[in-house]
C-alpha cells in the first residue's frame, strides 16, 4: 500500500519464505499469472514476479484490518501489530505455495493506490436490481438528482461503474423490478460533438460523433441553450457514468422540462491506447461510449409512451457490457435474472442480429421456484438453446446449507452474482478466496488453519471504502463471505479412491410418489461437514476479535478458472475435461511472452477468428489421469454432475454451487426429467451440451496419452527461463503484456480482474 501502512513484510522474510517453498504452478500457471496479474513497475522497466504480487496482495489485505487504525492519541495496539504481521507471513507462505488463493481481483489490485481509494475494486462481482433507486451518499450522484431522489438511471450507472472497476455484474428484470419503472416519458434527441485535438477523432464519428466546430457553428454554443441539458464530459470513470445516467434520465422527467435534448461533448476523453493510470491498461477512447449512448437512447425512444419491458432493461444493460469489453483490460461479465415464464426474456437471445450486436453480453438465467415442471420447461429450451440458467431464490432464502434445514437465512437476497456461486441483496459484491486443499495438503498445511486464514482475509476485504452508500449498508450488515474450494474432485479421489456418489436409491414423497436420489460416500459428507464447521469456527472467532457481524454466509463453490490454472486444478467443482488435453490460449501478436513460448517449444499458430493474435497450444495432463478411478466431464453423465451440485449444497455450501453441467447429445431428451429430480437441492445452476473434439482451435481440445506425451516431448525449456533469457538479450519490455479472451471462470462468465 504505502510506507505508512503499519504491516509490512521485510525483505528478509521474503527471502527466507522464497527459498524455502516452491510454488505448485501448473501447466499454464506461470505463463497466465505473467499475462494476467503480474503489475508492471515503472520504477524496475518490467512486470511484478510471483513473490512481488503475493506481497502486494497480503499487505494490501492485512492492512484493512479495522485495529490497525491508530486511536485518539495516534496509537496501534503493539500485540495487535504482532500478531497481525504473524498472520501476514503465514498468508504469504501460503498464497506463494499456491495452496489457496484470493479471488483474481485481489491478486490484480490489492495493495494498489487503486484499491486503496475504490474498495469495490477487490470484489469480484456485485448485484443490482433494475428498478429506480436512490443515489444515496455516494461518490456518484448526477448534479440534477438529489440525493434521497430515486432514479432509473441508478441501477444502471452501479452496474457501469462496477463492470469498469473490473467487476461483473448480475442484475434482475424480473416483474417485481421492471414494473416499478415508471413510463418513458418522451423522447429525446442524444447529439455527441468531438473536438480534432482528440487522437480518436476519425473513429469517433464513424462511431456516431459530430464534429464539434461545425455542430457549434451550425446550432450555437450548447452550454447557451436553455433547452439542451449539456455535458462536457471529464476524462474519468465517473465522466462516463454521467453521461449514461443524463441519457437515460432525460427521458423520464428529472430534468427541467425545457431542456428538450441532451448534447455531449467529449473532446477530452482521452485517445484509444492511451495509459489508464489508476486501474492500469490501456483507455478503448471514446469511441465504444458513443456508440453505447446512442445505442440506449434508441431503446428509449422506442419505448416513449409505454414502460420498458425486461427485454428492453435488459438490452440497455448488454449495450453497456459491450462497452465495458471495449475497454481492453476489462472483460464485461453480465448475468441477466428474468421470470421463467417471460416467454419474451427467454428467447431474446433467438434474434440473431441482436444477439450479435450485444445480447451475447450476458449470460441469461431465471427465477425458479422448485416447482419440477419450471425445471422441465427450462431443460426443454436449454437443449436447443443453451440457455436460460436457473436461480432458486426461494431455496437460496430459506436455506443455507440444505443439510442444516430451513432457517430464513439470507431473507432479501434478489440475485446472484454472474456466476451464480453467490446469491445476493441489492448493491451487494460477492467476496471469494479460493483453497486448492490436495495442494494445501501436500505441503503439509492443517486443514483448518487454511480455512482460518482464508476466512480472515475474505473478512478484511469487507472493511474496504465502498463508492456506493447502498453496497455500504449491505456489506456492513452482511459482511458476506464466500470461501470456496478448487480442485475438489482430485481431492476426494485422492481421499476417498473413488467418487462422491456410489450409487442411487428410490426415496417415498411426500405425495406419494418415488424419487430416485443419490447415495453419498459417508466419509465424504464428515469431511465436508467439518470444512465447513472450521469455517464458521474461524467466522465466529475473527468476528469477535474486530467486534462486527458474524458473516450471513461462508461457503461457496465458485467456477473458478484463470486461479485454478495457476495451481493446475481442476475448476471448482468441475470434473476435469478430459485426462489428456490441448489446453488453447490467445495472446496479441506482440505480446513479449510469444518468443519465449516459441523458443520453449510450443506450439504456436495465428488465431482462426481474430486478427494480430496468436493461438498457443498447451498439452495438460490431469491429475489422476492415470487412476482406473479418473473421470471426466466427458464421461460422467449430468445426473451425476448435479448429484455432486447437490452434495456440495447439502454438506458445504450455505452460499450457492457454481456449475455448467456439461451433457452428451444422448443425454438430451432425457435432461428435462434429470433436472427436475433435483428440484428443490441445487440453488443454480446452468448447462451446456459437451462437445469435445471436431471444432476448430477450441479452447479445450481432448487428446490420447500417446498425443500428450508426444507433445509434452516437444517442450525443451521452461518459459520462464526462456522469457527472462530473451528479454536480456533483445532489452525487450515487457509493457506489452496483454490479456486477451481469458476468464476468472470455467464458463467464461466472470471477468479475470
């Protein structure tokens, strides 16, 4: 953070830790962690290594530890110093063993200026309700709006806001919301103006801009004209934000009614390319914010003289996701929750023009109520389309973990994160840290003092300064957590020698009726058990300590993805996707780590799809491959994919499981019956037909053990010696490190920072 920051660990202990433990990378873990969350210093001319982000990271996170405040008198309580700083060493060892990690976000931005003034920046996502709301005591609230005044524009500029700081974004056009927005009241013409001093001048009005002279020389000076609510916008975040609320506000009356038409001026926004100082990368220019404004006030203007429907929220929402994609270091991640029976929300995405255009910017998902015939129904459209996902909020209301029966315990969740691991309050972030527990093992950690860890940094994460008074107020109330576990079924097949599930039975319903059901390994549910009693242990006694809520909910699954490759594990919950994989990765034709790769021996050719990128081939292994035991996604059928959902929300979770089902075409006509045999035992979840070998550079390609050894035999060197090798030789930076079309999540759904 900085050097007034009263925990610090020394460069003797960095040493010391660093000689002594070997980091569990996987496959891919180094060359994604350079490409993905390694920092560039300007002050050393390259990027952060390993031991430099873990730093970073842990003494960002200790330090937000509420004690470490000095008291009237400027004073920190000494034994609060030592034993926070004793906690932050062994976080390093373990985080720098890669036994466990914080979520990407943290390991992107903690211990950052950035972190320090925007603590929304270290939650991986957040919910939000479509329906009007109050700014309230924020950083932002428009100049025309007061603050207790609700507004559309609201959720709206929450959820542009957050996707910008990195984070993805759930939200809900359920009736219950939509049919709270009051009626567009008019229509509005939206005119952007650019100056010729912008570096992004052409590509502004190809976009839809005016050229600022002409339009002034032809219509007067905007700021002059009483019925033009004009706006100059300023170089920021918040500068964009304005913008959309003004656009949308101005057609439901906020405004003085004279003001007849909105004109923005966006000559100083800066150029595509240019450097984002705070959150780091590179600005897209102006260019994907003007198409984006005027995309939704078309929407607007279409829907003068009627309500918007869920359909039309939820286009505004994907019209902002693609332009938070153009962003170039943030991957826009939206989860859109409608009604199951919204025939025009669950098939929105079959216009294929629009889903084009921008309604590829969410995964969409509905409301179910654990009813098994909206499960079948929901099964009959996923088989053909792919979508919807389910959400049970009343379960996920009622119930933490199933096991534990109904306690009303998460009574105002609305919604979950993209992910659906976490179900959510309005305004509210998910807040994950990751444990690979085969890995954690290994290196000879107690269980229950990684689970006591990883709940104490998830807890200080909630004591970050919050932009949003209504994340603030959730947060505090809640302090919500969500430690989650990768790589579990290595671990259990390791434990255990087989899987979770070892056989079915027929269970008598209530109404008379059989239900086929799982039968779980009894080892297996004591051992999930007590994980989650080590939690809640460590929940209890932290909270006691910092004198705060005991957290509302601890555990979770969560999909995982970019984290889980850095320590080889499988993602999640996940079943590996094959034994013997071509594990795809796209880099921009000039990122540096390229010649290494090269000269390494990979494989490398240029993208199908994409211009100026490059596709490199990873052959992976999984662990356990070998074991007559191994499964994969490939083999293991649906039913027994949710079974494990199900085990995981019985015996671990009290949050929500995040999983895609993956199922065979055999399976197809069978998935509306399976899915509503576990009506009532899985929170969310969402499916999608496996597909395996056939499609051209997939980012996942299944091989024989005889392809992988043969590829494995074409590696000569590792990359990381290749690359620091290369880069002395050719005095190459390593500015151009690039993240492209790379995910936080086995689904692709969550961003990766």
């Amino acid at each position: 953070m900085t050097t007034t920051d009263p925990i610090r660990l020394s460069d003797d202990f960095i040493r010391q830790a660093t000689s002594e433990i070997t980091p569990h990378w996987g496959p891919l873990g180094w060359v994604t962690y350079k490409r993905t969350y390694a920092r560039f210093l300007d002050d050393k001319n390259r990027s952060e290594n390993w031991a430099e982000t873990v730093k970073r990271t842990i003494e960002g996170n200790i330090n937000l530890d509420p004690r470490l405040k000095p008291n009237e008198i400027g004073l920190i309580d000494p034994a609060v110093i030592t034993a926070d700083t004793q906690e932050a060493q062994d976080l390093f060892r373990l985080i720098y063993g890669l036994a466990a990690t914080p979520s990407g976000r943290n390991l992107w931005v903690s211990g950052t200026p950035y972190q320090r003034a925007h603590g929304d920046s270290l939650n991986n996502c957040w919910f939000v309700a479509i329906r009007p709301q109050a700014y309230g005591d924020s950083e932002i609230v428009p100049p025309y709006l007061k603050q207790d005044q609700k507004a559309v524009s609201m959720p709206y500029a929450f959820m542009f806001d957050e996707l910008m700081k990195g984070g993805g974004v759930g939200f809900s056009v359920t009736r219950k919301n939509v049919s709270q927005l009051p009626q567009v009241d008019r229509t509005v013409p939206v005119t952007v103006i650019m100056g010729k001093s912008n570096g992004s001048y052409d590509e502004c009005l190809k976009a839809g801009a005016q050229d600022r002279d002409e339009w002034v020389a032809a219509h007067g000076d905007p700021a002059d004209d009483p019925s033009v609510y004009f706006y100059d916008l300023e170089d920021s975040r918040e500068g964009w934000v304005y913008a959309l609320a003004a656009v949308i506000d101005a057609h439901f009356g906020y405004f003085d009614q004279s003001k007849t038409s909105v004109v923005l001026d966006m000559t100083r926004i800066r150029q595509r390319g240019a450097k984002i100082h705070g959150f780091g990368g590179t600005a897209s220019g102006a260019a994907p914010l003007i198409e984006m404004l005027l995309d939704v006030n078309t929407v607007l203007n279409q829907a003068a003289g009627r309500g918007l429907t869920a359909v039309d929220a939820t286009d505004i929402s994907n019209l902002v996701g693609k332009a938070v994609v153009a962003g170039n270091v943030r991957r826009s991640a939206e989860l859109a929750l409608g009604d199951w029976d919204d025939d025009g929300f669950r098939t929105m995405k079959q216009d294929e023009d629009k889903l084009m255009h921008h309604r590829w910017a969410s995964n969409n998902s509905v409301v179910v109520s654990g009813k098994p015939e909206q499960y079948e129904a929901v099964a009959k459209d996923v088989v053909v389309h792919g979508e919807p996902g389910i959400v049970d909020l009343n379960l996920s209301r009622q119930y933490g973990r199933l096991i534990d029966g109904p306690t009303n315990a998460d009574p105002y969740a609305e919604g979950t994160n993209p992910c659906g691991e976490i179900t959510l309050e309005n305004g509210e972030p998910c807040n994950l840290f990751e444990i690979f527990p085969s890995i954690a093992e290994q290196q000879g950690w107690d269980m229950k003092e990684v689970f006591r860890l990883a709940v104490r940094f998830a807890k200080r994460v909630t004591f970050g300064h919050y932009d949003w008074q209504v994340s603030r107020d959730v947060i505090t109330r809640n302090r919500r957590i969500g430690i989650s576990m990768s790589g579990i079924q290595d671990w259990i097949l390791q434990h255990f020698g087989h899987r979770v599930v070892t056989g079915y039975k027929q269970e008598q319903q209530a109404d008379g009726s059989t239900r086929r059901v799982p039968v779980y390994d009894p080892e297996a549910v004591k051992a999930f058990d007590g994980f989650y009693h080590d939690v809640l242990e460590a929940d209890k006694e932290y909270s006691q300590e910092l004198g705060c809520n005991t957290s509302i909910k601890h555990t979770t699954v969560k999909p995982s993805g970019t984290v889980a490759k850095l320590a080889g594990a499988s993602e999640g919950m996940h079943f590996h996707y094959a034994g013997y994989l071509i594990q795809r990765i796209r880099f921009q034709d000039s990122d540096p780590l390229l010649p290494a790769l090269m000269a390494s021996g990979y494989h490398i050719e240029p993208d199908v799809y994409t211009k100026h990128t490059m596709c490199v081939e990873f052959p992976v292994k999984a662990p356990n491959a070998d074991s007559p035991q191994f499964a994969s996604a490939g083999t293991v059928s649906a039913e027994e994919q949710l079974a494990n959902q199900s085990f995981l929300q019985t015996y671990w979770s009290d949050n929500a499981v995040s999983c895609t089902v993956t199922f065979q075409k055999e399976e197809a006509q069978d998935l509306p019956r399976i899915l509503s045999e576990f009506a009532g035992k899985i929170k969310s979840t969402s499916m999608l037909q496996y597909i395996g070998s056939g499609l051209t550079q997939a980012p996942k390609e299944p091989i024989s053990k005889e392809q992988y050894e043969q590829r494995a035999a074409q590696i000569i060197d590792d990359p990381r010696e290749a690359f620091n090798r290369l880069n002395i030789a050719n005095g190459r930076s390593e500015k151009d490190l690039t993240l492209v079309d790379q995910s936080d999540c086995e689904s692709g759904a969550c961003p990766v920072r």
